[in-house]
C-alpha cells in the first residue's frame, strides 16, 4: 500500500536529486533536499484538507488529481507561476521573464519580492475564506467545543465570512500594505495592490467554492434519485444509463483542489527565495514537494484516516486560518519560514493527539457498556 501510493514520489525523489547533481553539483543537491522538507513542512496542512474533499471523488478522479494535478502543480505553480509574477509585474513578455530567470536571478528575486504583496493578499484571502467557512458550520463533531459552538451559532447570519474578510482585508490594505516590504528591506505604499488582488482572491473563492459546492449538493440530490430508480429499475427489471452529473461535479470540485493547492504553495514559493533565487532548483525541490503532498493526500483517503482521527480535519482548517494570518502579515513584515511550517505541523499534531484520545475514551467506553451487559447476562442466568 505504501509503495503503491507514495512508488511516484519516490522516483521523482530519485529523479529529481540526480539533476540536481548534475545541474549544479552537491551543493545543489543540498538545497534542493532542504526546499522538499520545506515544502512538505508547509503543505502538511494542504494534504489534510485535499484529503477531506478528495474522499468525495471517484476513483478516476483521484487518478485524474495524482496525474493531471500534480502536472498543474509541478510545472504550473513551481515552475510557470513565479515566471508570470516577474511578466505580470515588471510588465514584460513570459520569455524575456523566463530569460531574466535563468540569466539574471538577482533581479528576478527583486521583481518576485516586489510583488509580494499582491500574492500574499490573494492567497491570504482565499485561505481565510475557506478557514471561516469551517468554523462558522454548525457540525456534529466539535474539536475546541468551547470556541466552535458560539461561533456555529454566529454562522446562521448570511454572509458573515464575506464581511468579517472584507473587513480584514480593509484593516490590512490600510496598515501592513502602507508600509509594505520591499527588495533590499525597503517599504511601500501598496494599500491599492493588495485590495485589488485580496477582492481578486475573494471573488475567486466565492465563484470556484460556490460552483464545486453548487454541484456538489446537486450530485448528492442525483445519487437519491438514481438509488430510488435503481430500485424501481430491479423490481420492473430495467435496465437505466449513467447519469452525465457526477463528471461535472467532480470537475467543479477538481477546479477547486487545484485554486485551494495554488493558494497554499504561495508561501512555499515565496519561502524559497530565502533558500535560493534558480528557478531551476527551486522548481526540482517544490516539485519533489509537491508529490508527497499530493501521494500524502490520496493515502489518508484510502487508508480512512480522516474518518478514524476526527479532529484532522479540525486542526488543518486552523491551519489554514494561521496561515492565512500570516500572509497577511508578511506583506509588511519577514517571518521566518520555520515558523511558518511549525505552526501548522503543531496545530495538526495536537488535533491528531486530540483525534487519539477521542478514540481511546469511546473504546474505554464500549468496553464497560459491553462488560456490563455480560454481569447482566451471568446474573440472569443464575
């Protein structure tokens, strides 16, 4: 099972490390090991959540996000999206970006830090997003109950997550962006940037969400009504085609995995210009990254973790909100990517932990209600 799920990773691993060898010797073979940790340390969180809507899907589907997305993800967002950060920014064409990458990496670390800002509020935006939607919905399992459960009743009021984003978004446009952070430790007025590009990241998550989510309800309707006709179909001995449905909505929710990866390698990218500006190696050691978030995602699928450890789930949507924080934080101020990773493998280890004791006190439970069923039985009898 571990072989079969994680056999792509390792090769790439393998793969990966001898270009590196070859491209620029031992010392590139070191950071592109470091940038792989690194990514996996900050995409830990990503695998959770992938892991939580990827459950839903079919098994073609799963092939088609282990295939189709990992190319998305390897080649589009660590490899062509910092490239059109440079194009869009310094307002030239993808080949003389790619140019400037290969040739002139000094300057295209400046072109990539400069915009800084415009990413950090797309991504941090569409990120909190996602974490507010999760815990302003009421839910029969509760991790931080005290917290979750005021918050499940404050959800009832309509667009709540719009408002409380926008008005985050607001505050951060008109502090950290006004002294935004810049190459070579300079600052900048980029208040304008980053409430277009958070709008941006919010009217992104609001379509994509909002169809996966449109579609997905309309699968659920489809499966009750294609159950009660396949009944009807058994006792009348028809025969019925397969439903077009499910294709569009798993479609829709396979839209949405990629904008939710896109939006969590922002940080990924952006940290690996603390480790090295070649695009090349930045592009093998986040790609290498990347296939373990993506194999990690399909194991805790098939292996039912999400189901056995309930509160992973909890934890990686906390992560989610910490990450999003910080995003929106680094738009004026550096943080150190060790933190950033730290945070949410710790969030995500004490939700595991949580999930564990959980399961302990219900088997404790089961087993005192099972035992004193057998007093009651031998009582009975004698």
């Amino acid at each position: 099972m571990l072989l079969k799920t994680f056999g792509w990773s390792f090769a790439v691993t393998a793969l990966g490390l001898v270009a590196a060898v070859f491209y620029g010797g031992w010392e590139a073979f070191g950071i592109v090991a470091i940038l792989t940790i690194l990514e996996i340390s900050l995409s830990f969180d990503n695998a959770v959540v992938n892991a939580g809507i990827l459950k839903k899907m079919s098994a073609f589907w799963q092939k088609i996000f282990l295939t189709v997305g990992v190319l998305i993800a390897v080649f589009g967002m660590r490899l062509v999206f910092p490239v059109v950060i440079v194009a869009i920014s310094a307002k030239i064409g993808p080949i003389d970006a790619v140019d400037l990458a290969l040739n002139n990496k000094d300057q295209y670390q400046q072109l990539v830090t400069d915009a800084h800002p415009a990413i950090a509020a797309f991504g941090g935006m569409f990120l909190l997003m996602i974490f507010l939607d999760f815990i302003f919905e009421d839910r029969d399992i509760k991790w931080l109950g005290w917290l979750e459960r005021p918050l499940a009743k404050l959800g009832k009021v309509d667009m709540l997550s719009v408002c409380i984003a926008l008005v985050v978004l607001l505050i951060t446009a008109f502090t950290f962006a006004t002294h935004a952070h810049q190459h070579g430790g300079a600052h900048a007025d980029k208040a304008q940037t980053v409430l277009i590009s958070g709008i941006a990241g919010l009217i992104t998550y609001m379509v994509v969400g909002g169809l996966s989510g449109y579609f997905e309800d309309k699968l659920e309707e489809e499966e009750e009504r294609e159950h009660e006709e396949e009944e009807e179909a058994q006792r009348t001995g028809k025969q019925r085609s397969a439903v077009t449905l499910a294709g569009k909505a798993a479609f829709f929710m396979f839209l949405y995995l990629e904008v939710l990866d896109a939006s969590f390698s922002f940080d990924g990218v952006i940290g690996a210009f603390a480790i090295t500006n070649d695009i090349v190696l930045m592009a093998l050691g986040l790609g290498i990254g990347a296939m373990y978030v993506r194999s990690l995602t399909v194991y805790l699928v098939r292996q039912g973790t999400l189901d056995d450890y309930v509160y992973l789930e909890h934890g990686a949507h906390y992560a989610i909100g910490a990450l999003a924080v910080i995003l929106m934080v680094t738009i004026q101020y550096q943080i150190n990517e060790v933190i950033t990773g730290l945070v949410g493998v710790v969030l995500i280890a004490w939700s595991f932990w949580s999930s564990v004791r959980r399961n302990k006190a219900l088997a404790a439970a089961e087993g005192k209600a099972a035992g004193s069923d057998e007093k009651t039985e031998v009582s009975s009898g004698v």
